[in-house]
C-alpha cells in the first residue's frame, strides 16, 4: 500500500484505466493459429526494397570471409527431426569454421524462453538438440542451456523469487531436447541477486547504468545465441538483438521499460556488453516456424515451405535476414488471415499501456506511471527498424550480407526475395 500512496488518486486510476483496456485489448489477439503456404514471389512483389546488389553463394560445408555471410538450410515442411537436426548442423557449419573451439572448452547456449510456450513462441528443442550435438562433436566438454523468463512469469528480487524457468523450460521441451544430448540446465534467478555482474556497453550508449548480467557468462569459454524469428507486442519484433533481454537481472529489465523512448536503441546497445563482444561465437534461428503476428508468446503461427536455419557470426547481419524472412512471411499472409489474426502492435494505445504494465510488473505503479512513451513504427522493411539502425551505428556501419545456400537446399526466388530486401541501400536514401 506504502508504493500507491506516493502517488497521486488521479494518477493510479489513471494507469489502472490504460491497463485494463490494454489486457481486454490484447486478449483479443492471443488465438494461435497457422498458415499454409508461403509464395516469396508473391511476398516479393509486396516488397517495396530495390536490391542494389546481391550476393548468393552455394555451399555445401563451411565457407571462408563469414564476417557478413549469413549461411541459408533450407528444411521442407512436415521433415523429421533428423532432417532439421542435419539442417541446423550444416547451417553452423557453413557459418564458422568452428576454429574458436578447443578441445574441453565450456559453451553457453541462449535460447529465448520468454515462457513456457512450445516452439516457434520459444527455441526449437529440436534445434538446440542439434546444436548441442555438434558442440560435442567438435571437442566441448560442457555444454550449457542457461536462460531466465519474462517477468509475466518469473520475477527475481533482492529477497524473493516468483516463478521458475526451469518448470518454462520443461513445459516448452527445451530442457528434455537438452539433456538428452549431454547439455548442462542453468537458470541465473536460481542462485539469487548476486548472481549477476555489471557489464557495459558502448561509450554513447542510451543506457543511464551498466547491465546486469549473469555470472555464469564468466565461467563459459564462447556463447552460442540461439533465438526465434517472430513478432513482438513491443518492439515488433524478437530476434537476436532481443534475445539478450533474457540475461539481465531485474533491475536492468525495470531501467530497459521504463525509459521506453530509447528501448529499440537500448535492445542493440545492449549487445555490445564486453562479455557477448568477447564470447558470442555464432547466432543460429530455427526458423521453420514462424510467429507472424503478436508476440512473444502467443501469435499467428506460418508454417513455410520450405521453412529456414538462419546462421550467421554477426548478429547483425544474422537479424536483417531474420527480420527479412519475418517480413516475408507477414506479407504472404492472405487478407482473410491478417484480418482473423490482428496485430496489436499496430495500436499506439496498446503497445505504449502493455510496456506501462510491464514496468509495474517489474517495479510498482509509481514507476509505471512515470515511464517514458514507448514509441511503435512501422516496420514494412528492415530499413524501418529502430533495433538495427541503432545497430549499425553500434556494430561498424551497414554489413554488405553475403547469403551462403547450404547444400543448395533453399530455392533460388526464396533466397533471391531476401537478398533484395538485405542489400545495402545508398546512404542518400
């Protein structure tokens, strides 16, 4: 009672009010519900983005010069898990060459477990199987699973703890698929508030304080990002970048919300931390399902053919493909389908109120109250999106992507559509 009393009668009926209508508003978009059929030439035509130049490789194991290649598996719908589980070890290794991996090295794999949802609202199990397969393969010796929820499910306090991401972990399959294959489970919130060290990004970041991340980043060798390819209430989308939210304690969680006005920049900002600029070795999507609408735990599930193992070791690059194939994926959805499904993301008035719930979740009404406005924008194209503007300036400018074809898997107008929606636009434009 002491938090609502700081603040005035006007103020709490006010945000109650925002609140409120925002769930009736959001309830209305949580069906889940799949596609058919993906047609990238029709989703191309849509595209508004001339390619100025475009770079297709064909690759069939690992290539040289990844800096900015992002490696393409190409997985035809209804395969069996041993086709996906082949896909994504092809992809990885036609996007590095493995060279930073000694033998008896420990590596960190971060999925996205914002909840307990079954893939694509979470990490494929089946991905992160193969992934972890192939870290043994190579010479790991331990192979770490380590994420924490969001804060709808799982808040960590200097004195308390609600929730677990180990009981998400099991509900979603992710923690079966990863013990099955050798990996080691680690969830930060499980060893307390200290568990996490400040870590901190760019000199000119639009962070007011370092973030807190998890101590067993410390402990690991290299770090393996494996996140989703979907729509997010908030911010658009949830991909690489977005991924890293997943890390931060609490606090850092309450500072990323409330000071709403620069959460796109911040989401980039953050993935340049000295602990992921020096571990993070390769960024890997599972991406034959996608979530096209909502997000991040619920929404309108496309189910392409084929669907894609997006790999790549720059998490820029890899998140304008992934974005790029979301995108692809949104505009082949027909008319009647984009009208069932709805996008609240659309709606000013709910994404600015839900990211006002979440700072209260995170830190009490007298905080949501006195949060900055998240701004939403359209996001038709990759050029639209705040989180990889901000990235360029972040990560060295623009990268020219160069897209790798493995086992010449993916058909040529698929990876021809992507590679006209990631060229480099002139800088004039």
């Amino acid at each position: 009672m002491s938090k609502i009393n700081k603040i005035n009668r006007r103020e709490f009926l006010k945000l109650g009010g925002m609140v409120a209508v925002s769930i009736l508003a959001i309830n209305k978009f949580t069906e889940i519900e799949t596609n058919s059929l993906l047609d990238p030439q029709d989703a191309l035509k849509k595209n508004k983005i001339s390619p100025e130049k475009i770079i297709i490789e064909k690759a069939s194991a690992q290539i040289t010069n990844a800096d900015f290649s992002v490696a393409l598996a190409g997985v035809a719908r209804d395969s069996d898990d041993r086709v996906l589980i082949s896909a994504v070890k092809d992809a990885a290794q036609a996007a590095t060459d493995f060279a930073w991996l000694s033998e008896g090295d420990t590596v960190l794999i971060k999925p996205a477990l914002n909840s307990g949802n079954p893939y694509p609202a979470t990490t494929s199990p089946i991905g992160v199987k193969a992934m972890v397969q192939l870290l043994k393969e190579k010479g790991a010796d331990r192979v770490i699973v380590s994420d924490m929820a969001g804060i709808e499910h799982v808040k960590l306090t200097e004195d308390k703890l609600k929730g677990s991401t180990r009981a998400l972990m099991q509900d979603s399959g992710l923690a079966q698929a990863a013990l099955e294959a050798g990996a080691e489970l680690h969830f930060p919130e499980e060893s307390g508030w200290k568990a996490f060290f400040k870590d901190y990004p760019v000199d000119d970041t639009n962070w007011k304080q370092g973030i807190m991340m998890p101590k067993i980043i410390q402990e690991v060798d290299h770090i393996i990002l494996m996140p989703r390819c979907s729509r997010h209430l908030l911010l658009g989308n949830s991909l690489g970048m977005k991924n890293a939210v997943g890390y931060w304690r609490t606090d850092s969680r309450l500072e990323y919300h409330k000071n709403a006005s620069t959460i796109q920049e911040k989401t980039a900002d953050a993935n340049t931390v000295k602990c992921l600029r020096d571990k993070q070795r390769l960024v890997l999507t599972t991406a034959t399902q996608i979530l096209t609408t909502l997000g991040p735990d619920d929404g309108f599930i496309a189910n392409p053919d084929p669907g894609l193992v997006i790999a790549s070791e720059s998490i820029v690059a890899h998140d304008m493909v992934s974005l790029a194939w979301l995108l692809l994926n949104r505009q082949a959805m027909s008319d009647k389908e984009i009208t069932d499904a709805r996008d609240p993301y659309k709606h000013q008035f709910i994404v600015e109120n839900v990211n006002r719930f979440v700072v209260n979740r995170l830190g009490g009404i007298k905080e949501a109250v006195h949060a900055e406005k998240l701004l939403r924008n359209d996001i038709d194209s990759i050029w639209d999106d705040r989180v990889l503007n901000r990235a360029y300036e972040v990560f060295g400018g623009i990268p020219e992507v160069k897209l790798v074809d493995v086992g010449e898997s993916v058909p040529q107008d698929l990876i021809e559509a992507l590679a006209g929606m990631v060229a480099r636009i002139p800088t004039s434009q």
